[in-house]
C-alpha cells in the first residue's frame, strides 16, 4: 500500500470531506463506499494471479450477458436489459469483449476457458450492437483492435525486429491523421463523425453540462462542495431548470457526463489533481507491464485502462463507489506492480545468492593453496 498510497490520496481526501461538504451524511457514506471499493480491489489482487483475474472477469460479466440474454429473448426488451440505461449495458458488454478477446487469444489459459472466451466474443458484440451505445461501440473497436495488435506485436508472434518497425509505423499513422485533421476546417472533420454516430455537435448536451461545471468550479474552486453537494433537486434552483431543460425527472440521477468536471465539482480542483496523478500512476505500471512483462493479462490490463481514460472525458462515474469497469484500472495498475517487484526481488535474491556462492568458493580455493615453507 506505501508503494501504490497515490491512489488512495482521493478516497482519504473525500474521506475528511464532510467537514466542509454541503450534505455531510451524504459525502461521509460516499467515502466509505469509495474506500470499501479501494480495499476490494487490494484483496484481488493479494488473492488471485493476474490470469485468474481474468477468468474470474469473463465469469462474472459473461453471468450477466446470459442473464441479459435470457431475459430479453423472454421479455422482448433486450435492451436495456437487467440494467438501468443501455449505456450501463453497453459499459458492462465491453469489459466482457475485451476480457473474451484477451482469453481467446491467451496461449497460457486454459483450453475450455478459450473456448468459453470465443462464444463471449460473438455473445458480448452482439449486445454492444443492440444497446445502440455508440460510445460502448467505439470502445469495442478500440479495446479489441488494442489487445489483436499489442498481442502481435508483443507476445512475439511477429519477429522482435519487427515490433520497433510496427511502432514507428503506429506513429507516423497517427501523425499523418493529426496533420490531415489539423490541415482542414475542424467542422468538416468531426462533422460527419458526429452525424454517423447520431451525436450533435454539443455531444447531446455535454457541452452545455460543462459551462455549468465551470461555473460552479469558480464558486467553490479548491475545496468543492462534497459528494452529493450539487445535484440536489429540491434545495437548487439552477439543479431544476437543468432537469427540466434536458426532460429529465425529479427523480432522475443526472450528471456533468464528464469525470473531470464532476470530480472538480464536488472535490474541488486538489481532488481533481489527486485524480490525474492516480490515472496516470495506473496507466503508467499498466504501459509499462505490457512493455516488459509481454504477457496477455499485461496487454489486457493496458487496453482497459486506454478504454478507461477515453471513457471518462464523455462519463462522470470515475472513481465512483463499485463500478467493475474503473476497478479493473485499479486492479491492473496493483497487480502488474506486484508482479515486477516480485520479479525484482527474486532477481535480486538469486544474484545475491550467486555473490555468495562465488565468495565462498574463491574462499575455499584459496584456504586449500599449499604454504611454501619458510615464507
């Protein structure tokens, strides 16, 4: 925990929050709930090896997906399904894809748990297809190309030459998109990528939801006003013409659909810059355990925390009590850290023992050399 306390820093700051929070109860439950979440995620990865947790990944959400299924076809209402909104179902349908992807791919995994990992592929598309989540659908696309190529690439089924070339390749593609998208009017490129995905160019709204962020962050910029301290329907005035101006209900839990802004609004901007230094602890032990360690659940681990970091910019659920999509980036980032500094160590050890067995037989050579007589 001393190695990993960085992303602990936001549960125990939200954890002192109730003394200046807006609903202190509120804020007091939420910071229980964020820290029981923390320790869940420790006790997997203590608990079980980064393949396990894998398979034990595909059986819960694989679970739900027949679940869902079964319902539907019963129900005639696939989607949403056993969730509350189809962009839950859809969320929940990636990590299934990805985790399906990873498995079926994974050399090391066991026969059957491939064959398992190979109908969860077909079963968890077709859900992400049906939930009309377009976000779900990009993230599909993004996970499952992330976790084919970074397999290629690093599991060594293409020559080692080669990985050096495929990643100057990815770069210059990359900045061959950035110069063409830089080159021409900026409407003319998101334009109809927003059109085919059924998007305005206010994102349905979030752009609006934003401003209203920024307003309140300049009202209370450090400290925020705790969790649950903005979204009260009852006592705000501003928190009901939102409601009404987006057709959503009294009852109706709403959101800044930006992790950021959200974080920054409750928890003020040392809660916001506690978060960035977390996100970026956990995607750089997750880059750096695909790199070095080359292995399927590495890779895995890696293209969750990329879907992660793309998905907050459009959510506000990051960090966010028991939500399975944002642990696997906690869990990612602990277990691969475990896993090298297991490696270091036993590194360590056997060179320390080999020091020791070289001194004690340069000891033993020497102690056996016959004395010249009078010398």
């Amino acid at each position: 925990m001393s190695r990993s306390l960085i992303i602990l820093l936001l549960p125990f700051w939200c954890l002192i929050s109730p003394l200046w929070a807006v609903e202190p109860m509120i804020a007091f439950k939420t910071s229980i709930y964020l820290m029981l979440t923390m320790v869940i995620c420790y006790v997997i990865v203590l608990t079980l090896q980064p393949r396990q947790i894998l398979y034990a990944v595909l059986a819960a959400t694989g679970t739900v997906a027949v679940l869902n299924l079964v319902y539907g076809l019963g129900t005639g209402r696939m989607v949403p399904g056993l969730f509350p909104h189809k962009n839950m179902l859809g969320t929940n349908m990636v990590i299934l894809w990805t985790v399906a992807v990873a498995i079926t791919l994974d050399k090391g995994a066991l026969r059957w748990i491939r064959c398992f990992g190979i109908s969860f592929v077909f079963l968890s598309l077709f859900l992400i297809v049906e939930s009309q989540s377009a976000t779900a659908l990009l993230l599909a696309i993004a996970t499952g190309g992330g976790v084919i190529i970074a397999g290629l690439v690093l599991l060594g089924t293409w020559l080692r030459p080669l990985r050096l070339g495929a990643i100057c390749i990815a770069l210059a593609a990359c900045f061959a998109l950035a110069a063409w998208v830089l080159a021409e009017p900026l409407g003319d490129v998101i334009g109809p990528v927003l059109d085919a995905l059924g998007k305005d160019r206010s994102l349905t709204g979030r752009t609006v939801l934003w401003m209203y962020a920024e307003d309140q962050i300049r009202e209370h910029p450090f400290l925020g006003v705790g969790s649950g301290g903005f979204w009260r329907y009852d006592e705000s005035p501003l928190v009901r013409k939102i409601h009404a101006d987006f057709y959503k209900g009294r009852n109706t839990t709403f959101n800044f659909h930006n992790s950021f802004y959200e974080i920054a609004v409750h928890q003020g901007l040392i809660g916001l810059g506690m978060t960035v230094l977390a996100l970026t602890w956990a995607l750089g032990w997750t880059l750096r355990g695909a790199m070095t360690l080359g292995s399927m659940p590495a890779i895995f681990f890696l293209s969750q925390s990329a879907a992660v970091t793309t998905r907050i910019f459009a959510e506000a659920d990051f960090y966010k009590p028991f939500i399975l999509f944002h642990m696997l980036l906690w869990i990612g980032g602990l277990s691969i850290m475990r896993q090298i500094r297991e490696q270091q160590r036993e590194k360590r050890i056997y060179e320390q023992s080999l020091s020791n067995t070289n001194a004690r037989n340069n000891g033993f050579f020497w102690s056996r050399r016959p004395r010249l007589v009078g010398w």
